[in-house]
C-alpha cells in the first residue's frame, strides 16, 4: 500500500528547498500547496526593483512552475491549507471556491510571514508594503508618471495587474514618509531617493537599525542625512490621513503632508493554518520547533519564517526571519523527512544592509544589556580603522563593534560599517561565533593582508585587539 505523500504548505525559500531536496533523496511523491500564484521569489530583492537596480519583476524569480514540476514535485498554485488535523494527518484545502482534504505522511508549514502595520490605516493609495512581488510592482508604478509606465518592467509572471493598473493611473509623489527604519525602511529610502522622491525617515527608537547597535545606527542616520534624507528618530506615526489617496503622516503632535508612505515596522509570522490545533508557539508566535524543524504535533514540522530556531550564543529559543535560515532550515527539513535525519542549524542573527555607499554587517549580540539579560558579563568596543592601507587609493574608515564575554573571553557579536567592501567582514565575526573563538583567538587569525585589499591590521583584528587589552585589564 503507498504512503501518503510529504506535503509542504508554502511554496517559497523554505517549502521548495525541502521539496526539491526530498524529491532528490526519496522515491515518494511531494505535494506543495501555495495559496498566491508567485513562488520561489527573492524577498530581499523587491526594494532594488522599485529603485530601478534590477529591470524586470521576474528577474527577481528563482524557480519557476514549470522547473518545479521538472523536479518531479506536485505543485498546486491558488491552493491555501486553512486548517490542520493532526489526528487525522490532513489538511483542508480550499480552491477555486471547493474544499477538500489532503492526507500526509509528513506535514512541513512554510508559510512565511506577513508585513505588520500595526494601527495604521493602509488602505489608502499611495501606502506601501513591500512584502510580496505583487506590492512590489505596485509600488514601482506608482512612482512612474501614467503616460510613462513601462508594462515590460513586470515580465511575464502572474502579476496583479488591477493593482498595477490602478498604481500607475495615479500621478507619482513628490515626498514620501517611511516609517521604520529597520532593513526595509532603510532600503526603501535609498530606493525612493534614486526614484526622484523627498524622504522622511522616521522611526520610533533612538536610532536606526536597532539590531546593528547604538554606533552602526548613527552612522547610518547620518549618511542619510548627507544623502538629503530628513531622519526622524524617536518620532511615532501614529496616524495615516487622508480620504481615499495618504496626503500627510500625523508624529508626535506634528503633521507632515506627504503624498506615500512606506511601512517597515516588522512582520509577523503566518501561523494560521495551525490555529486549533494545540501546536507550541514560541518568541513572536512563531512555531516552535526543535533541531530538526519538528514541531509538537505528530509527523509536523515548520521551517522558515514562521518557526522558532536556537541561538547560536545564547542557546536560546529566538526568532530570526532571514532568507538562508529559510532555505538551510527547508533544505534540512526535506533531508530529514526523506529518512537522513539532518539539523537545521542554530542562528546567529547574520545579516547585512546598504545605505546608499553605506554598507553594515551584524551578527550574534551586539549590546551589553541584552547580553547581561542572556547571563553573560559583557564588555564592547567600537573602533573605527582604515579598510585598506593608508597609503593605497579607495580606502574608507571602518566602524566596527565588538562584543565579548569578560569571564570566558567569547565572541558573542558584532556590528560593522563602512563604504568599502564592509559589510563582507561581518563573515568573519559570524565564523569566530560559529567556532566559539575567542576574543584572544579571533586577534590571532591569519587574514589576507594587501594594500589593495586591507591593512596589516584588518579593522576586525583593530576591534579584537582593543577589546582583548581590556579583557586583560
């Protein structure tokens, strides 16, 4: 008699790394249900389209439907899983306004996550979430003039064309709010900038990109501002106006007109198809999963952006939503389900952005209060250094934060900021955290000395030396 096949809900990053990767290591059938029509798109990318960097929508696509169906997966587009029975081992799926249910073997739940808005009213025109190709390409036309709108832009996915349509009838803006600055925000604003627009930034905390620390933050603000940003920090938005298109953002008492405004304030995680069913939940209601992505209920697992992982300096239970914790989180899941049982991995919070020439690197824990929370008796630098020897022509002063356990001496994180080749560096710091260096350790690594290249003191080994002297102290 056949087993019922692995069914993975969500045909992204994380649900069609375990089905490719299933279908590679087992002779079973793999069925994906994937409620939109757009899969296996790049995320991340979405912000250099609307700028203009990348020139087609598609360009954007890894995986199309007919590559998946090459790879012998069972893929069903416009199918969305609304509920879970685990005693049953099905799934209710609704499509095309019928319902049926779909028996598994193996459940994988890689649904992703949504953008958050909070309280503010984004059913206005003119307001943005860049979170999906289909906001994407609205977005991009709404910043086109209606007689200059170039349809070829989209490609030839399955685009909302309504959307589209409606975006690039309306006249584009000439000042924009974006609120939050965190990945998106900071991302947008470039993107926004390069497309002729006015920006206010504004975000809620003391200062920008919270994850990257207090120095990283400043910075960035301040290549912002020279870039003719106007950065509101410690600003709230608290209201979107407007009747049926945004014409001001209301902060703090004050009213700023402006005719778009972006959100980037987070997202949350798509946990819906589980509701009723008792799952564990964890940090940001995420699934909670263990090494291998299994979750509480029988035969399920859940991998990407809608589950739990462990920290790789803590040890504890977080929630990174990141695009390889995805793809290495389905990647293993797949391995696992096809019968080679295979971790998928601690995080360490690894991520990079670009502001403008600007590019920072964090990784692990990059502030003393969170560390002390997470048991540790922490102590940090920040240096800034050259990029490459003093002497040789495109150098560029590097920040850098260095975090440390004083008692053991580990690396716990880091954070780095510049505008040549800085980001790339965090790489290093991410391999002494995976490694358990410390800081001792991380000081004597051989790295790559040329002038073209670095100085004899990478900024990174600078932060480490400084810092070690004041462990010894």
């Amino acid at each position: 008699m056949a087993r019922d096949p692995f069914v993975v809900v969500g045909g992204d990053a994380a649900g069609l790394s375990a089905a490719s990767k299933f279908r590679r290591e087992a002779d079973r059938d793999v069925v994906v249900f994937e409620r939109g029509r757009w899969i296996s798109y790049a995320h991340c990318g979405e912000p250099y389209f609307v700028e203009g960097t990348v020139e087609r929508l598609t360009d954007l696509l890894s995986l199309s439907p007919a590559d998946v169906a090459d790879r012998g997966i069972d893929l069903r587009r416009g199918h969305e899983v609304v509920s879970v029975s685990p005693e049953q081992r099905t799934v209710t799926v609704e499509a095309d306004g019928d319902r049926f249910d779909q028996p598994y073997a193996e459940l994988l739940v890689a649904t992703g996550a949504s953008a958050t808005t909070g309280a503010l009213d984004t059913a206005l025109d003119g307001v943005f979430t860049i979170h999906g190709l289909d906001s994407a390409a609205a977005t991009d036309a709404y910043l086109t003039s209606p007689a200059e709108y170039d349809w070829s832009r989209l490609g030839d996915g399955p685009v909302d064309e309504a959307r589209v349509e409606r975006n690039a009838a309306l006249d584009p803006p000439e000042r924009a709010a974006v609120v939050g600055g965190g990945y998106v925000g900071v991302e947008m604003t470039e993107a926004l900038v390069a497309r002729g627009v006015d920006v206010h930034l504004f975000q809620r905390p003391e200062h920008l990109l919270p994850p990257f620390g207090e120095a990283i933050g400043e910075r960035v603000a301040d290549h912002l501002a020279e870039r003719g940003v106007t950065v509101h920090t410690g600003a709230s938005v608290t209201k979107l106006v407007g009747d049926d298109r945004i014409e001001a953002v209301a902060y703090d008492g004050e009213r700023l007109p402006v005719g778009m405004a972006v959100i980037g304030i987070g997202v949350t995680p798509n946990t819906a198809p589980l509701d009723g069913t008792g799952v564990d939940r964890g940090p940001g209601t995420a699934v909670r999963t263990d090494a291998y992505g299994r979750t509480s209920l029988p035969a399920v697992y859940a991998a990407g952006d809608v589950a739990t992982a462990r920290h790789a300096v803590t040890g504890a239970e977080t929630w990174v939503p990141l695009g390889l914790t995805a793809n290495r989180a389905g990647r293993a899941v797949g391995a696992t389900v096809a019968g080679d049982p295979t971790p998928v991995g601690e995080v360490a919070g690894t991520a990079v952005v670009k502001a403008f020439d600007l590019e920072c690197g964090r990784v692990g824990l990059t502030d003393e209060g969170t560390a002390a929370a997470a048991g540790f008796d922490p102590a940090s630098e920040t240096i800034t250094a050259g990029s490459r020897s003093g002497y040789y022509p495109g150098g560029d002063e590097t920040t850098v934060t260095l975090l440390a356990d004083r008692t053991t001496g580990r690396v716990l994180g880091g954070a780095i900021a510049g505008r040549d080749r800085a980001a790339i560096r965090i790489d290093t710091l991410a391999t002494a955290i995976e490694s358990d260096l410390t800081v001792a350790e991380l000081e004597r690594l051989d790295l790559a000395y040329a002038p073209p290249f670095s100085p004899v003191w990478d900024p990174v080994l600078v932060a480490a030396k400084v810092l070690n002297g004041r462990l010894d102290d």
